[in-house]
C-alpha cells in the first residue's frame, strides 16, 4: 500500500511539473498556409514537426525544435 502511494505522488508531482502547454493537443488552425512548426507530443514525450495552417491553433506551436525542447521536454 505505501508502495502504490508512493507511486501515485510522484506521479502526481511529475505530471504537475509539465508546463500546461505541452500538454494541450496539437491543432494545425484553420486557414490554408503550409508553415513548418513544432509540437509536444504528450504520449511519445518528444517534441514533433507538423504543419500549421497560419492562423487559429492553440499555445502548442512553436517555430522551432529549440524552442519546443526547452519549453515541453526539460
């Protein structure tokens, strides 16, 4: 029992250290451009390249791989 609330906690705390950005789903907008952007990919961990439409989104859109890695993965 101490065991699984251990293990609760700390999840708990490192899902809590996660900026709420890299959290939110990718959303490539809704106008018709094709721009090169990067993404945090909650399930794999990693940040991603997709492509975004110029307008609309959300926060989960970075212009690049450095910005996302510093942002979502450290």
């Amino acid at each position: 029992m101490k065991l699984f609330c251990f293990l609760v906690l700390f999840a708990a705390v490192v899902y809590a250290a996660i900026n709420p950005i890299c959290l939110e789903p990718t959303d490539p907008g809704r106008c018709m451009f094709r721009i090169p952007r990067y993404t945090y990919n909650s399930t794999t961990g990693r940040c991603e390249r997709f492509t975004w439409r110029g307008c609309g989104g959300n926060s989960n859109n970075f212009v690049t791989m450095a910005n996302c890695s510093e942002t979502c993965e450290s």
